[in-house]
C-alpha cells in the first residue's frame, strides 16, 4: 500500500494544475477499487437538512477510507440491474452542503419481498446502508 502512495504523489506532481482534475478523478476511481463501502439513500419525501445529513455521513465515511456511494431514486433504484449512483468524494460532500433541494434523488418507492437481492451489495462491496 505504501508504495502506491508514493507512486500516486509522484504522479501528482509530474501533471500541471490544468490536468489535475482529470488525475484526480482517476486515483479517486483506483482507490475506490480498493476500500469497503457504504450506500446513502433518500427514501420518502422532502426533508429538510437533507444535504447536511447526506454530506456529514459522506465525510466520517470517507475520513475513515470507505468508499461513500450516493443512490439515487432510494429503494426504487437499489435492487434495479444498473442502479443510477454517484461516488462521493471529500469535494463533492462538501460542495452539496450550499446546494438546494436533496443531492440525491429521493423516491417513496417501497420494495417488495421479491425484489430484493444482494447483487449491487456483494458487487461494490456494501458494508453499510444509511
């Protein structure tokens, strides 16, 4: 593991800030790989402070090396084939806090008993559903 820190520091510095982003994004998706993960989901209606529970969850998360994942369309969107998801980063759970509305999509959509499976949980390596 030590080593690959060392190589992705050097990678870092061998880029210019413009690509940086780009960089960024793609040892953000090799670390992802990596680690254990947690789902948030909204399920039900509005509620307020939503983007500060989702974001508050994504960075103790996320300081503790899990990968954090954001499902949107709540429990509508969890047993689906190709569920529509989105990989939080330290940025972007701090960057929902100024946003309106809810950073998720959010769905009152409850399952029932024969749609349930584990595909998506065993696939991305879930720990934790919040």
């Amino acid at each position: 593991m030590l080593k690959s820190i060392v190589f992705f520091d050097v990678f870092f510095f061998v880029f210019s800030e413009k690509n940086l982003s780009l960089h960024t994004k793609l040892i953000n998706k090799i670390f992802l790989l990596m680690n254990p993960s947690i789902v948030i989901l909204a399920g039900g209606g509005p509620a307020p402070g939503i983007n500060t529970v989702i974001s508050t969850v994504a960075k103790t998360f996320l300081k503790d090396g899990y990968r954090v994942i954001g499902l949107h369309e709540g429990y509508k969107n969890l047993f689906k084939e190709n569920p529509k998801f989105i990989d939080m980063d330290f940025l972007y759970a701090d960057q929902i806090l100024r946003m309106g509305g809810s950073a998720l999509q959010m769905s009152r959509y409850k399952p029932k008993d024969e749609e349930f499976n584990t595909d998506f949980f065993v696939k991305n390596d879930v720990r934790l559903l919040v």
